[in-house]
C-alpha cells in the first residue's frame, strides 16, 4: 500500500490537509487540475493500487461486501463494528462499500463514542475504513451531513460539513482501506460547497471483473429539501451532477461491454406506493411522490429507468437509509410492468434500540459471466447475534 502523502496519487502537495477546514475554491482548482491531467493521458483513474492493475476486461469470479447505517450507538461503535470488520477481514473481498450514515439521525446525550457531526466521528469512521484489508469505498448519508443541523447534531453547518467529508474521504482518487484501488471522480465543478461551485468528488466509479461500479451521493430527508434546513440550491446542483454521472456510467459500461452495473447511494427514494412505513410512497408508472412530502428523487429516478430499460443487462441499485435488510425488484416502467433486469438492494441498517442485533453485512458474488451476474449471501456476524447466540 503506498504512503498516503505520497506526492504521486494525492490530489494535493505532500504534506498539505484540509481536514477540519473548508473544502472551497481553491481546493476544487487543486482537484480539477490532478485529475485533468491524469484523465489527459488517456488513462482510467482506477486500480493503481490493485495488483492486477487497470481492469482489462478479464471477467473473473470475485466477491464485494456492501454494508452501511452503522454504527449507531456505543456498543455498535465499540463492538459490532469491529466485529463485522473482523468477518470482513476473514473473508477475500476485491472491494467493500459502506452505503452512507456513519451515525443515527440524532446525537445521544452523554454518549462514550462520537454521536454528533463533530470532527471525532469522521475520524472514528476513517479508522473504521482503513481498519478494512480490502479496498474499502463509502458515499456520504444524511445523518452526516444533511441532518448536521439538527440541534441534537451540534448544529452545524450541513454543507460545510460535507466538505469536511469531501476533505476527509475523498481527497485522493483512490478508494480508503488497507489495499486502495484507483477510481474515476467526477471532477466537474456541478456540486455547491460553502465556498461555491465544486467537483462532486465523492461520486466515484470503477470497474471490476466485467462489471461497472458507481457511488452517487443521493440522500434522505427528501434529498436535503425537507428536515431542519433544507436547502434546495444545493439539492439542485447535486441533483443535476448525480443525473449526469448515472448517464456517463452507463454510458461507459456500454462502451466497455460490461456485464452489468451496480450503483451504491444512500437514500431509499421509494419506487412504489407500497411500505410507506419505510420510504416515499410514489406512484410506479409516473414516479411522482403522493405522501405529499418534498419529491427529491422523482426527476432522478425518471431519468435512471429510461436508462436501465435501454441497457438491458443486470442493474443493481444498493441503498440504505431505511433500515430493513431486502432484495427486490420494485421498480415499473410507464405501463406498469415490472423491470426485470431492476434489482433493489437495501443493506442491514440499526437503531440504537437493537443494540448489535442488525450489525450485518451482506456479500456479493460477481460473475460476469453468469446471467444474472450478482448473487447474493447475508453475513450475520457471529460475534453480533443476540436474540438467537451463534451455535
């Protein structure tokens, strides 16, 4: 594993951090112009790290880990975490992502651990990420930068603590954890930091095994139109990149042949009028929210099923937010009918009240050359059951 300051795949001079400082201008300038050179030569930020270096299209069996929502509470930050890391470590992952909410929705008073948006929780959840053997990937969530306003949060600042999380996670072009792999980043300036406009660096994308790859920083609390401070100019902008960057991704995995897509993001925007207890109802043919709550995902969600119809092949859409561990196909084109080849994927996700009862993980066989591609086996980590002790 190379240096982290190492002056080659930084996206700033050695030495140089922001952490805890504003993510601004002249940072986007700093990541505009590493990244544009890099792109200029032709070459794909991906894999640098990996031994097998850029994916050059062999479509070999492997397996990724996708977790997220966690931890929670003390005993999820102190045990259940380092316990699922520890399945993790035990197992061959080529890559692992954490699908957003490094933290509940609102801060526990008195807590041991880190529980409010202050600089401590990103840190933990940087050890958290590095303490991973394989590549470890997340996207932001809205209990760790949207929701930061909520008085129960500290009252942040919700955008400026997204650039603390743009600073923090997504300074380089590499991915976090023990083996880093190189990834593209969006580097046009369409995202808004407190500073003004600034590259969405946290949507990243990368291929494996045949197979494209993408994070999209997609969020509850209606996509940052609702809750506390909503803040439409920034939902916007962020609205507009995320559209572009799903396009450019299929897109590219046309160009490339690939076997299939998976997007990771945060949010559960509710594809249907079913389980309002658990996402936006919307209507499946015209995907416009009936809840009468803020609509943050229908232009979104418009745009991503005209795609996935036109690409055919598998697409996985990974999420959290919700907190109920499902696999299913809810998606519908205009005249109602099922999208075969749509799958949704909610991970395991906690509440303070289940203490390490949901700290699971869920693992993905990748087989390109299988017809469905994706195969999936939940991870209940052993060390973490409750109700029912491991045997």
């Amino acid at each position: 594993m190379k240096d982290m300051k190492d002056p080659r795949v930084d996206f700033l001079p050695n030495g140089s951090h922001w952490i805890g400082g504003v993510f601004g201008r002249t940072i986007a300038v700093l990541i505009v112009g590493t990244i544009t050179a890099a792109l200029a030569t032709g070459v794909k930020l991906q894999n640098r790290d990996d031994d097998s270096g850029k994916d050059q299209g062999e479509r070999d069996v492997y397996a990724i880990g996708l977790w997220g929502d966690l931890p929670y509470s003390d005993v999820q930050a102190t045990t259940g975490v380092p316990n699922l890391i520890a399945d993790m470590n035990s197992q061959r992952l080529a890559f692992t992502v954490h699908d957003g909410d490094i933290k509940a929705g609102n801060g526990t008073p008195n807590s041991a651990t880190p529980t409010t948006c202050s600089d401590a929780l990103y840190l933990q959840a940087l050890t958290y990420f590095n303490s991973l053997k394989a590549p470890a990937i997340l996207t932001p969530g809205d209990n760790d930068w949207t929701d930061c306003d909520r008085p129960s949060n500290g009252g942040f600042s919700s955008l400026e603590r997204l650039d603390h999380e743009r600073a923090l996670f997504f300074s380089t072009a590499f991915s976090l954890g023990q083996h880093r792999i190189h990834q593209q980043v969006q580097i046009s300036p369409l995202c808004l930091g407190v500073g003004g406009n600034v590259p969405c660096v946290e949507n990243r994308r990368w291929t494996r095994g045949g197979v494209t790859y993408a994070t999209l920083n997609i969020q509850g609390s209606c996509n940052n139109l609702c809750d506390t401070a909503p803040d439409p100019a920034e939902f916007a902008a962020r609205n507009q990149a995320d559209i572009a960057w799903m396009q450019e991704t299929f897109d590219e995995a046309t160009d490339d042949n690939s076997a299939a897509i998976m997007f990771i993001s945060q949010a559960d925007p509710g594809f249907d009028a079913t389980d309002g207890t658990r996402g936006p109802l919307r209507n499946p043919k015209t995907l416009a929210e009936t809840d009468g709550q803020p609509d943050g995902f229908q232009v979104f969600l418009l745009a991503l099923r005209d795609r996935v119809v036109a690409f055919e092949k598998p697409v996985a859409y990974v999420h959290g937010d919700s907190h109920y561990f499902r696999i299913d196909k809810p998606f519908l084109d205009a005249q109602g009918r099922r999208l075969e080849n749509f799958t949704r994927v909610e991970t395991y996700g906690d509440n303070q009240a289940n203490d390490n009862n949901d700290v699971n993980w869920l693992k993905v066989l990748v087989d390109a050359n299988s017809r469905e591609v994706f195969a999936y086996q939940t991870q209940v980590v052993p060390a973490n059951r409750v109700a029912v002790p491991a045997p």
